[in-house]
C-alpha cells in the first residue's frame, strides 16, 4: 500500500498513535517505552515484557507491554494470529508466562490460575465455548458465583438490569439462544464475581451487525458500572470508536498505543492493520 493510499484510507489526518519503539526526540507525550512504563504507574491491571507460548522455546508473546487504568476501556486489535488472544489467555493463568509481569493492583499475580484471579477480581470471557449449552441461562449464572453463592441474588439483579432479556429467558437452555444472547448470558456470567476488570476476546464475532452493536453498547454499559474492561476486537474501528485507549498487537508486541479515536485515524496504524490483513486474503 502506497502512503497516498493509506492516507486517503485514514482520511488524510496526521498520526495521533505512536509506536511504542520509535518516538521523535521532540515529541512532549510521553509515548516511548519508557514513557508508556511512566504513564502506567498506577494502572490497575500491567502487563510489562511479558513472553509466553503454548509450546517450549516457541514463544507467541515477544515482550508485550499493556495497562488499563481503573475504570478505563482498553480496546486491543491487530492482525490474526498476533497474539491477542493468547495475551488475554496468558493474563488469565491459561497460557504459561516463561518471562515478565503481570501486575493487579500493584500486586504481582503472574501465572496465577482462574480459580486465584477470579476472587481477586478478575474475569474472562473467552472468545467460543463460553456458556454451558445445556445447562438454563439461570444455572449458566449459578455456575458465575460458585464460589460465593451468598451473593446470587444482588448480582443477579445487577446482570438482569444490564441485560434484562436474560431475566425473561432466565429458564431457557443456554444453547438454544441467539448468538447475541449467548454472548450476554457469557458475559453475566462472568459479571457475576463482581470483577474489577473484564477480560473480553471478540465479543461480537460471528454475529449480525444489529447484535455487535448491541454488544458495543453493552460493553460499554458494563464499563460505565465502572468495570474496568480490556476487549480484543476483530472489528478494529467500532471498537476503537467506544474504547478509551487502544493498543495495536503485531507479531506478540504491542506496536502501537493512543486514545482510540486517535489510532483510528492513524495512517501508520492503518497501515500495519489493513496491510496485514490484506496480505491475510
Ligand atoms: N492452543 C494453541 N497451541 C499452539 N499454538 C497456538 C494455540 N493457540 C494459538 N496458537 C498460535 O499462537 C499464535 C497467536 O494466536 P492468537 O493469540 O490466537 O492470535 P489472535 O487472537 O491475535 O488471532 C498463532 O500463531 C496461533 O497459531
Ligand atoms: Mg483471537
């Protein structure tokens, strides 16, 4: 893709994301590593450096770097297969972290499981698999606050007021929902250990455009209960448009961090994003 090209693309705006390796001497934001360390100082959730895989010596995770603020809306996309999955896997103890941190509230909980971040205040919801079929959307919600049955009964009604259609269906078997449903009853679930911070992978994949807007909009409703939420997102510029922070993942490192509406019209984001996904058909 030529630069005129990605301009044109990017609406002809000047870059507003800044890599995280090469910064300009001159510029004041603090933008490089370092100032992306510093700006980063009391996040409530930090992955710093960090290298993971599935398999010895084949590392997925080259030393990416991400923080998400308290109360923040941290939307990560990139090409397929960079990574964003097994980042979101990797901060959830299900892929093994070989070097670097993670940090939560300023305590170092790298390589714990889900049943040690969970109670902590962690939750993930995967990207498939991510309700019981069988089981009713009221047991799927059971299944979220096992651990602490005594809390059912508020945090159902905080799930019921934010998706108010699994109240009605509260019988129905999780599996015979629409994808839309599924995907809030997943959701509740998760919102049912009263998280502080929301893990979400492509939350709106695979669904008709009427429901990724639907689930846009509740994301960003379950992030105006204050839930801290770090989302993967294939539909790179909606959810650049809701979140307040973005990072771009390229080949297991975080290339690029700005305020989402600023990446968005990024032309070197543009570029690294549509580029690769271009080679990709
Ligand atoms: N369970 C797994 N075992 C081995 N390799 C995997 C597994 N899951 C993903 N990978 C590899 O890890 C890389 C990153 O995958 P992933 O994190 O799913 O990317 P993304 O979510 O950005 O599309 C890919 O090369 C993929 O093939
Ligand atoms: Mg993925």
């Amino acid at each position: 893709m030529s630069d005129e090209e990605v301009n044109e693309l990017a609406g002809g705006i000047a870059p507003t994301g800044v890599p995280l390796a090469e910064v300009p001497e001159s510029s004041a934001e603090v933008h490089s590593r370092e100032g992306h360390l510093a700006a980063s100082g009391d996040a409530l959730l930090r992955a710093d450096e960090v290298v993971a895989g599935y398999i010895p010596g084949v590392s997925i995770l080259n030393g990416t770097d991400l923080y998400a603020d308290e109360g923040e809306l941290v939307g990560i996309i990139g090409p397929n297969g960079a990574g964003k999955s097994t980042l979101l896997k990797a901060i959830f103890g299900l892929v093994s972290i070989t070097s670097g941190t993670v940090m939560l509230r300023g305590e170092k909980i790298t390589n714990l499981k889900a049943h040690q971040l969970v109670p902590r205040g962690v939750g993930f919801v995967p990207q498939s698999n991510n309700v019981f079929p069988t089981l009713s959307v009221l047991e799927n919600l059971e299944m979220g606050v096992f651990l602490r049955p005594k809390k059912f009964r508020q945090r159902f009604d905080f799930v019921a007021d934010l998706f108010p259609v699994l109240a009605d269906r509260r019988s129905q078997r999780a599996g015979s929902l629409s994808g839309g449903e599924r995907q809030m009853v997943a959701m509740g679930r998760a919102l049912m250990m009263e998280p502080s911070v929301l893990l979400l992978d492509e939350p709106s994949a695979g669904l008709s455009p009427a429901m990724q807007d639907e689930v846009f909009f509740n994301t960003k409703q379950i992030n105006s209960t204050g839930v801290t939420v770090v989302m993967v997102e294939q539909n790179a510029r909606r959810c650049l448009q809701i979140c307040d922070r973005g990072y771009v993942l390229d080949q297991g490192k975080s290339a690029y961090t700005g305020p989402g509406a600023g990446l968005i019209d990024d032309p070197k984001v543009v570029e690294l994003y549509l580029g690769t996904l271009g080679k990709a058909r």
